[in-house]
C-alpha cells in the first residue's frame, strides 16, 4: 500500500512539472528576426557632402549717380529678365541727352557750311580763281567739322547711355535679395551692390571626391578625362531623396594640395525651388554599370575590434558570428566582398537578445 502511494505521488509530481519543463524548453529558444542573403545587381557609389551653388550670380549695382526714386520689386521675389528694378533720378541725364542732340544739330550745319565752302573753292581752284592754299583751308575747314560731329555724335551717346543707366533691369531670372539702400538715398558707382540676384533652375552642387577616389574610378573606367559614367544623386537634410538625378559637367584641373581632394560640379533641375544656393546635402554618385554582388542590410551589422561581423542562423539554427569584409554601400545595403553567401540566413532584428552558440527560432523577415 505504501508504495502504491509513493508512486502515486512521484506521478503526480511528473504531471505538474512536465508542462513547466516543456514551457522553459520553448522559452529558451528566443525568436529573432532573419534575412535571406541574395545577389542582386548593385552600381558603385560613393557618398560625398556637397553645397548648392547658384549657376548665375549678380550683384545689382548703380552705374551713374542720382537720387534712388524707385524700387519696382518684392524683396525675396522672383524677377524675370528685363524687369524694371530701380529706377534713379533722370531729370539731369535727360538734359544732357537733349543738349547733346542740339550739339550734333548744330555741327551738322556747320558740317554742311564747309561742305559747301569747299565744293565753290574747287571750282574757284580750277579757274585759278583762288590760291592753292584758299583751296587747303577750305579743305581743312570741312575735316575739322567732320571731326566736331563725330565727336558731337560721341557725345550723345555716351549721354544716352548714361540716360539708360538711370534705369537698371534684371539681367536674368532668379530670385533676388533684400535692398540694401532705400528709396531716397543718394547712389552711384561707389555704393556697392544694391541687391544681389541668383538663378536658381538649373542649379548646381559642388562637391569635392579624394585622390584616391578619383583614381579608382578612373581604374574603373568610370571617369575619362573631364567626362564620368556616374549620375549623382541628393540626399538633402531631412534624409528625403532628391526626385531629380543630376549631370555632371566639370571636374577640377587639379588636386588640392591642402587636402588631396578635387572639385566636381553637377546640374541639378530646380523647377519648384527645393535646392537654395548655401544649403548642404549629400551627393552620392552611382556608376551606370551594375554588376551582381551579395548584399547585407545595414541593420544586420555589428562592429567590434575584429571589424565588421554579421550573426547568422545555420542550418540547426545556432547562432554563428561571422566576420564580414565590406564593398560600397548600395542603397541601405551593404556590399559584401567577403564572408557571406547567397542564401545564408542573418539576423536582422532581436540581436541584442543573442549571442553565437545560442539556439534561435528563426522568423523569416517579410518584403
């Protein structure tokens, strides 16, 4: 009897723990999240900081004196080509554009008076009527008028153009600054810049690649001469994309000796204004060639002072370290020159809860 009832008891004993052992078998095995390695193509890039810059440039200055008595634009607008700025003072101008017709009028007559006078002397010289010397005179009166006129006719328009002047149009169109004189101030030449143009479709964004950069390119057969099979792309402050890929259209004729580095330039379309001259992004360059490559998510990556290394799942999903040798970056991929496979399996989420030699139950990542 006694040991029916002992073993009643150990049987209960199983019965009650079985479930928790069971329990703690499962928990043991902590899921995380995995991604299947896969070759795709992938084009080389490289990533660099870049300034926009305005393709054109101007700075508004008075080419003749005056008072400022307008100013026909909103500050921090856009203005066409040919639109009327400012306008300054006229009424001085216009009085010497006026005395200076009169000038060219009257050495006109006087023009024609010794056109006359010599045309009646040569008849005279022919009959020996006159000296040879009555003749030369005549002669040298009419030349000296020419002059007068052509010198009147300089006059006028220099006059007309000081006229023009009073009146200062866009020469491009852009986006145009504050003014730095108001209506009513006495301006000219020495006043400086009255306010500052900048075009802003197309536009450009300089950036500066290493020597070593530009020479593995050129290896590549990516950069031949001043031309590149690369397109740069923007990545501006908010970590949004560009929607406009660029040209490039100038390499720099020499390496900075500061820095080993050389000028490039890109064009950018700017037709809704989201590039401002003086704003930073990042430019990355893309090759036009692809080629096949493993790729990792950035996400799977870890460092130590070993390098770069992934955790995968093996096929009896144990956790494995694996070091890794990294190409160029590929989007938000990495490209893996060595240590992994296509259809290895890494951990793409819940790393911090495991470490190599652990058992894992493995969840496909999806997309």
């Amino acid at each position: 009897m006694r040991s029916f009832l002992l073993g009643l008891i150990v049987a209960l004993l199983l019965g009650l723990t079985s479930p928790a052992i069971a329990q703690d078998s499962t928990k043991s095995k902590p899921s995380v999240i995995v991604a299947t390695i896969t070759n795709r193509d992938v084009a080389k890039q490289r990533v660099y900081v870049g300034r926009v810059n305005a393709r054109k440039t101007v700075r508004i200055q008075a080419r003749v004196e005056g008072t400022l008595q307008q100013r026909n634009f909103k500050e921090g607008g856009f203005v066409k080509k040919g639109d009327l700025l400012f306008v300054i003072e006229q009424d001085a101008y216009k009085a010497a554009v006026a005395q200076s017709k009169a000038d060219v009028s009257a050495t006109q007559a006087q023009l024609k008076q010794t056109e006359v006078d010599y045309e009646r002397d040569k008849g005279l010289a022919a009959t020996n009527d006159i000296t040879k010397q009555a003749l030369d005179s005549a002669l040298a009166n009419r030349d000296v008028a020419k002059a007068n006129l052509h010198k009147a006719e300089a006059v006028l328009t220099a006059s007309q153009l000081n006229l023009s002047y009073t009146e200062i149009h866009s020469p491009i169109n852009g986006r145009i600054s504050s003014a730095s004189v108001d209506v009513g101030n006495l301006v000219g030449p020495s006043s400086g810049t009255l306010a500052t143009i900048v075009s802003l479709d197309p536009i450009y964004v300089t950036f500066f690649v290493s020597e070593r950069d530009l020479i593995e390119a050129r290896k590549a057969g990516l950069v031949k001469g001043s031309k590149a099979a690369l397109t740069p792309h923007l990545q501006l402050s908010d970590g949004s994309t560009y929607s406009k890929p660029g040209k490039l259209d100038y390499l720099g004729i020499e390496i900075g000796q500061g820095t080993d580095t050389i000028e490039v330039r890109a064009t950018f379309e700017n037709p809704n204004h989201v590039l401002i001259p003086g704003q930073f992004v990042n430019v990355t360059l893309k090759s036009d060639k692809t080629k096949t490559a493993v790729v990792v998510p950035q996400i799977a990556l870890q460092n130590d002072q070993t390098g770069s290394y992934v955790l995968i799942v093996d096929k009896s999903n144990k956790v494995v370290k694996r070091v890794v040798k990294l190409g160029e970056q590929a989007g938000i991929d990495w490209v893996v020159k060595d240590g992994l496979k296509e259809g290895e399996r890494v951990i793409v989420q819940g790393i911090q809860k495991v470490h190599p030699g652990v058992v894992v139950n493995p969840v496909q990542k999806k997309g």
